[in-house]
C-alpha cells in the first residue's frame, strides 16, 4: 500500500481492485471496440490515454500466458515475468492492460516468427491509475489476425490486504512467526485463455499452483524453479499459486484424481476429515453432472490470512482455516456441518464457474446461486446422517429477509465495476439464487432439472454462459423428458424464470378460502411502508394441500389474481414443504383454522410446512398483515414439537421477543431436558447448543451455574483439560467471560490455540462480557491486526455490535475508525458490508436513525455506489417499524 498518496486517491484505487490476472497484469475480456464520442482521460504524464472504460477494449484477446514469479519473503517483494500470446481482431497500434502497484521494468512485442517488432524504447507507456490500466502505444499498428507475443518484465510489493498477490503469516506453537505467499484474484476478469507457470523459491518453501508440478530446477542462490503443466482453457481469476512450508494429506478418488489438504504443519491432524469429504463430493459431482473432473489434482489449502470463506480457483481451492480443518476436540457440530458444505460449495464451482463461467459478472449468481444449491445436493448424497436439507430452509429464509426490503436487487444486476461486482457476492446471489433453483427443480422434476444442468455444462465446457443458455438447456430436456405437473398449461422456463431473476423482490400469496373456492392473489412482500407497485409480477409456481387429500395441487399464477376451483374443503394449506420462494398469508379465519389444526394435531402438517408457517407468521407480523399476538398463539403448540428444526425456528423469533421483553420463565422451552454433551443427531446437537446459549443469555440459573461450573474446572487446568463439549463451548467461554479473571485468561488461550473453530468461539465469548474497556480493547486488538487477525476484524465488530452493552460502542468505533477501515478492505468487499450492516443491525429509535443517515451523507462520496448503507438505513426504519407496532401496545 502506497502511503503517500491522499485518502480521496487511495480510496479510487481501493474501488477499482482490478488485479485480475497473475498479481497485476489483465487483458480484456471482450469489450467495446471503439470509443464513442467521449472525451479522453488524462494520463499521469499529462497526456491523452487512449481508453475510457473499466472493461477493456476487445481489440486484442489472449490465447496463451507464460509466467514466472519469483517472491521473495524476506524482502516481501516479488519480480515477475509474462509473455502473452494474442490475437488482434481489429488493427490497432495500441495495447490496454489493467496493472495495480507495478513497476515495469522492460517490455517488448515480438511477431510470430521471432521479429520483435518494438521494444520499450520504441514504444510509449501510459498510466491512467484511476482505472489501474497501463497502455502500450506502438508506432506500428499490429495487424488482423496475426500471432504477436507481448513481453513484459515488472516488479512490485506482495500485498498487504488479501486481493492479488498477498503475503501472510501464522504462528507456530513456539511462538515463531512464518510468512507464505498466496493469490486471490477475484473479481473481476472473466475470460478465457491457457496458462504456463513456473515459480522460483527458495530451499524451504514449496510452491502449488492450478496443475501437477512436472519439474523442479536448481537454480543458483539456493533458489528452485518449479514448472507446471499447462492449464486447461481457463478465466483469468481462478489462476492462483501459494509459495510455503504447509504440509499436506493425500488420497485418490475412484477415477483416479489426486486430492490433497495443505495446511501449516502443526494443524496437520486438522486436515483429515476435509480429505475425507473432498474425495467423497467429488466423486458424487462427477457422477451427478456425468463429466468427470478435468484436471489430474486437486488441492485444498487452509490460508491463515483469507477474507472471504473460500475461493474456487481451479485445481487449487483455498479456504479460510475455519472453512476446512476439522478439529475433533474444538469443532461442534455446526462447525463439521459448515466445512462439509463449504468444500461441497468449491468443489461444485469446479463445473460451475470454473468448466463453465458467467459472460459477465451481472450474472455471477450462475456461478454462486448452483454452488450454493449443489452444497446441499451434494452433503445430503454424501454424508446423508448430516440431514444437510433441512437447512435449506435457513437458506431461504436468510433470502427473504433480505429480499423483503426495498433495498434489494434483482439477481440478474447491472454490474461494471470492481465495486459493484464485489457487492454482487451477496445473499441474492447465493441464497436466493440456490432457492429459486430449488423452486425450478421441483417445478421441472429431479431429471429434468439433472439433465438440463448436464446439457448446459456440456454444452458451454470452457467458454462464458449467461442466463438464457441455461433456460434453453432445461427447455430443451424438459421438451424431450417432461412428465408435466401441470399437463393442461403451456409454460415458457425462460418466461418463468426471467420473472425471478430480472426483477426484485419475494411474492407475498395471499389465500381466501370460501368452500370449493380458493381465491388467490399476488403482490410484492415489503416489510417496510411502500406504496403497492402493480408492476412487480411474478409466474408462480404454486403448490398447496388440502383436509381432503395430502395429494400435491399445483397451478401456475401468472397473474395478479386467480381462482383455484377445488371439491369442498375445511383447510388448504399453499408451498408444500416450502419448495417455493413465496411468503403465503391467509386472510379471514385461514390462520386461526392453521392454529387450531397444529394445536390439535401438528403432524398434519411436515416439520417443513410448520417451520414455514412459523416465518411466514412473525414475516407477515413485521409487515404488519398479521398481529404479533396470533403469530404468538401459532407458536403455543411448541410445547409438542418434535422437530428440532421447527424448535430452532421457533426459537429464533421467540428469543428476539424474549430478550425484548424481558421474559425469564424459558424452562418451557424445553431447556431443563437438554444435556451438556455432544450425543445425539447434528440437529439434536445444534437446537441443545441454541437453547443452552439462549438460557445462559437469559440467566436462567441452571444454565448459568453449570456453565460456571465447567469453566472453573477448565481454568484450573490451565486450559488442558479436555471436560467440555465441543457443541457448549461457546456457551461456557461466554458465561465465562463476565469476570475480568475468566476474560483474561480466555485472551490468553486465544493467542496460543491451534484451533481456528475455538479461537471463533472464544473472540464471540469475549465480545459478549459487558465491560466498556474489554470490549473496546477487543476492537483494537481486531484493528492492530496481529493477536486477532484483520481478517476476523469485520466480524469482531458485528459480535459486540449485538451486545446490548457494546452495540453503541461498535458504531462509535466504526464511525471514528472509517478511514482505516477503508485502507484494510476493499469498498464492496463482504467485509465492509458487514460492517456497515452489522454494527447498525440492533438500532430501534429514530434518534439512532438519523445520527446513522448523517454518518453515511458524511461519507457520502465513498459509498456512493454502496448498496450496504440503504440496507443499513432500512434496516433500522424496519426495527422502529417493528416496535411501535408490537411492543407499545403491550404496556
């Protein structure tokens, strides 16, 4: 990071992140081939630069890159050398790269024959560095649809921050520091070319990269040169190579793929159920898309220094600790279900996104919406005692809360820069776009939605897709396979679907029963005031049962309002299973008819449909269509539930209203029954985790005092003795944490623990205590960044933003710290988000919500292209909303 220059540039530079290709160097994707009656950019030699946009000019496209990186990490700096074979569509003496922080120390264009035809004498280099481009101004003008090679030699700093080439560090058990070197390069480049890479070390390190070493070399210096094979045809964001001294576990699927974990070598024992799951999923996703996995290797790598929970890079995925080491000890239930589903995620991406990649990044939901759906097909085949599925459920529901805003987007969104782009990795994207694809699979049927996927991998294997390709394959096996649910309608899927992806919003179904008919209408749920907008409309995919039979009605709305013409009937209940990504609200007696039939009989309905009329009730409460009273009445059957997950729905909303209103009188919630142990089913660990934490929260004196219990013991043992269970760690640590001796000494464990999975639960136990100066000191040591990494910052904040006793204290230190905030992470980036979001998330008065506007008009000019801050706004107007609906008219 370049100090010197101003916060204003350095904040330009940070929104145009644009180091998509091998630490720096990027060529264009297709783009626009001329520039139309605007004016030039100045560059900063003072002269015209010959480009005006973002995307680079499609003149020119690569076919080949030959690279090689030497880092260095004593000096923690890196020298580099490319030579890119290209192809010129159109004659142009002009070549436009991106290039963030590098100095080029020698360039050269040769002809296909050996010619050079200029070298960086006889040619001119300019820089335009508010969008990271370089330019290279030949006298020559280079010719339609011959070969050239571009040579360019460069220098520059690894990274500080976790974009591009960046260094990092771990600590081992001594107390040793040790430094690796690691890429991340998305986003924002997404087309396509082949790549050699080699990478010179030096004795102690090793070096990876996307494919198999085929040679090492000696060189002088004690320093070797590692050659890789040649990539497959690939986009330039999912290149990647780490240079360090991890260790690794290895097995062989059935078809022959390598597949190894990397990690630092004292967490080794860490790595082995990750093997085991890699292997397991990715035999499935060969088996499942019937096209097996293109390249000879694959390796996942645990970084300690990683912002995002994991990245897809081709051959070479790389995680954040806590999103692949598996530790039997620290890790509870929820954690082995979280890495399970995170390499089920990146290995999905390795036909989705990677075999086959978005035309552009306003779809990059194509990439994320199917990783994000495929984790739950691929756990559910794979490790089915997981019961992956029924989590589907929090998915969708996490969707809709945040498309029930009117600061929401449609998946499908206009995106052309590196901020917008950052911001498109989002809970549309992945959550939404996994739940409508959820709706299209039980619309089309399981085969034709298996092989509809299969024809649009097939199809489009190393090249760009977008929307419609995908459409035109299911339509195209659906028109050969289809055993129609609804045989008597004529449906378009790209009609169908283009109402969910190019517009916002979650439909709200509303249902009137009167005997035999079912009348039903649509309109766009808002938890906030809106006027009605007629033109949201969606094509529906509905489903519904009846008292007269468990038999799956279906009918497809495609308008505003229907009638459904049914024999006569005492109930119907609409989205079976909540297969469909619609909220259905009954109007006249329809819910008290709904609580009536769960208080005498709840297992009329699936556990799925009550723990979906349970969020749809407390949804509609917040948009003001239903009484907190009878969504209240609705949970009252509760005390009969089996379900842990409707329990963990219900307990959800029940704890929010609890802590709200000050209630203490929980035992009926069935916390007395849970055991302090990690027996049991993943969901029977994860609702006895939540109820324990709920009742401690609340303390509720059983709870309190057996936490207390097992903590002494635990200090006592200067933290060797092994007596708590994995799934109540957090739980302990946080009751624990309320006295300065048990804060200090969780501090301590802190800094010497091997356990990503028990440092995150220790840093939440320590954000809950309600001492102002421990909590303040814990956001410092997030900021200095070296006992608490700043890739954890972002979330430090957001845990004591939920403390009662901390939620001022985070915004005050957001607001004071803003501009450092900015230098750590880039504007768009899921941290900033979070940040913006999460420190806001708990405000519920109107003085809150102007002293938040005035913060956000203050910095207005940074987070102008920010979607975060209108989250943040609409958030709290919700809240304030929510209050004085519900909670005055109860005093």
């Amino acid at each position: 990071m370049e100090e010197k220059e101003s916060l204003e540039k350095w904040v330009a530079m940070l929104l145009l992140l644009l180091i998509l290709n091998f630490v720096g160097i990027n060529y264009a994707l297709s783009g626009e081939r001329s520039i139309e009656n605007t004016s030039f950019p100045i560059a900063t030699n003072g002269q015209p630069f010959p480009w005006n946009k973002l995307r680079l000019p499609g003149w020119i496209l690569p076919v080949h890159y030959d690279l090689v990186i030497h880092p260095n990490l004593t000096s923690l700096i890196f020298m580099g050398s490319v030579k890119i074979e290209v192809t010129v569509v159109h004659e142009t003496s002009t070549i436009v790269l991106h290039s963030k922080h590098l100095e080029i120390i020698s360039a050269a264009i040769e002809e296909e024959n050996g010619k050079t035809q200029a070298d960086l004498k006889q040619m001119k280099v300019l820089e335009y560095p508010p969008h990271e481009q370089i330019a290279f101004l030949y006298a020559e003008p280079l010719q339609v649809d011959k070969k050239y090679f571009l040579s360019i030699n460069y220098i520059a700093n690894l990274s500080d921050g976790f974009y591009g080439f960046y260094k990092s560090t771990y600590k081992t058990k001594d107390g040793q520091t040790r430094l690796l070197a690691s890429t991340h390069f998305e986003p924002t480049s997404a087309r396509m070319a082949n790549y050699t890479i080699k990478i010179q070390r030096d004795g102690q390190h090793s070096a990876l990269s996307n494919m198999p070493k085929v040679k090492t070399l000696k060189l002088d210096n004690n320093l070797f040169e590692d050659h890789f094979a040649e990539s497959v045809k690939m986009s330039t964001y999912l290149v990647a190579f780490i240079v360090s001294d991890f260790q690794s576990v290895s097995g062989t699927t059935s078809s022959g793929i390598k597949v190894s974990v990397y990690v630092t070598p004292e967490k080794l024992n860490q790595a082995r159920y990750a093997l085991e799951a890699a292997i397991k999923i990715l035999e499935f996703y060969e088996q499942y898309f019937g096209i097996y996995y293109p390249l000879p290797k694959q390796d996942l790598v645990a970084v300690p220094d990683f912002q995002s929970g994991a990245m897809e890079n081709w051959g070479l995925t790389t995680y954040r600790e806590t999103s692949l080491l598996y530790d039997p000890e620290t890790s509870s239930a929820s954690d082995k279900l979280w890495v399970t589903m995170v390499i089920g995620h990146e290995l999905a991406h390795q036909w989705f996104g990677n075999l086959v990649t978005m035309e552009w990044w306003n779809d990059i939901w194509l990439n994320e919406g199917f990783a994000r759906y495929m984790e739950f097909i691929s756990v559910d085949a794979t490790y089915p005692e997981l019961q992956v599925n029924d989590y589907l459920l929090g998915t969708c529901f996490a969707a809709m809360g945040r498309d029930s805003m009117n600061s929401s987007r449609p998946i499908s969104s206009k995106a052309e820069n590196p901020t917008q782009i950052k911001e498109m990795f989002d809970t549309v994207s992945y959550d939404k776009g996994a739940c409508i694809l959820h709706m299209l699979r039980n619309f089309l049927t399981e085969e034709v939605f298996q092989n509809g996927i299969i024809h649009y991998l097939k199809k489009h294997s190393y090249s760009n897709a977008k929307n419609n390709d995908l459409w035109t394959s299911l339509a195209n096996v659906s028109s050969l396979l289809l055993f129609s649910y609804y045989v008597d309608e004529h449906f378009d899927i790209a009609e169908i679907m283009n109402t969910w992806t190019l517009q916002k919003g979650i439909p709200l179904i509303t249902v009137k029963q009167n005997h035999k008919r079912i009348k039903i209408r649509q309109e766009r749920f808002l938890k906030g005031i809106f006027p009605h907008d007629p033109h949201f409309l969606w094509h529906v995919p509905l489903t519904y049962i009846t008292s007269h039979s468990k038999s799956i009605g279906r009918h497809l709305l495609k308008n505003h309002s229907d009638t459904i013409e049914l024999e006569d009937v005492n109930w119907v209940k609409f989205n079976v299973d909540m297969n469909g990504y619609y909220i259905v609200h009954y109007e006249g007696n329809g819910w008290d008819t709904i609580i009536k039939l769960l208080t005498q009989n709840h297992t009329l309905f699936s556990y799925k449909d009550r723990a979906s009329l349970i969020h749809n009730a407390f949804q509609l409460v917040s948009a003001g269509k239903l009484s907190l009273d009878r969504a209240l009445d609705l949970t009252q059957y509760l005390q009969h539930e089996s379900s842990n997950i409707v329990l963990l729905q219900g307990l959800g909303y029940l704890a929010v209203i609890y802590r709200m209103m000050e209630r203490r009188n929980i035992s009926d919630l069935v916390i007395d029954r849970q055991t302090w142990s990690d027996e049991g089913s993943i969901s029977d660990r994860m609702l006895c985790s939540a109820l324990l934490e709920l009742a401690c929260d609340l303390q509720y004196p059983p709870c309190v005092q057996k936490a207390n219990e097992l903590f002494s013991k635990w200090m006592e043992s200067s933290g060797n003795l092994t007596n708590i269970p994995s799934d109540v760690l957090e739980t302990v640590y946080s009751v624990g944490s309320k006295t300065a001796n048990g804060w200090n000494f969780l501090l301590e464990r802190y800094k010497v623990s091997m356990s990503g999975a028990e440092q995150r639960k220790i840093c939440s136990a320590l954000a809950s205590c309600k001492d102002d100066a421990k909590l303040t000191r814990l956001l410092e040591l997030a900021m200095e960044g070296h006992i608490i990494k700043t890739q954890d910052l972002s979330s430090v904040i957001y845990s004591v933003s939920t403390n009662p006793a901390g939620q001022h204290l985070a915004w005050k230190f957001v607001k004071k710290n803003w501009s450092k905030l900015l230098e750590k992470f880039p504007l768009g980036s899921f941290s900033i988000r979070m940040i913006i979001i999460g420190s806001t998330a708990q405000f519920s008065s109107k003085q809150e919500l102007e002293e938040v506007k005035l913060f956000f008009e203050s910095v207005k000019e940074e987070v102008s292209q920010l979607r975060a801050p209108q989250i943040a706004v609409e958030n709290i107007e919700k809240n304030i909303k929510w209050l004085e609906r519900n909670l005055e008219e109860k005093h």
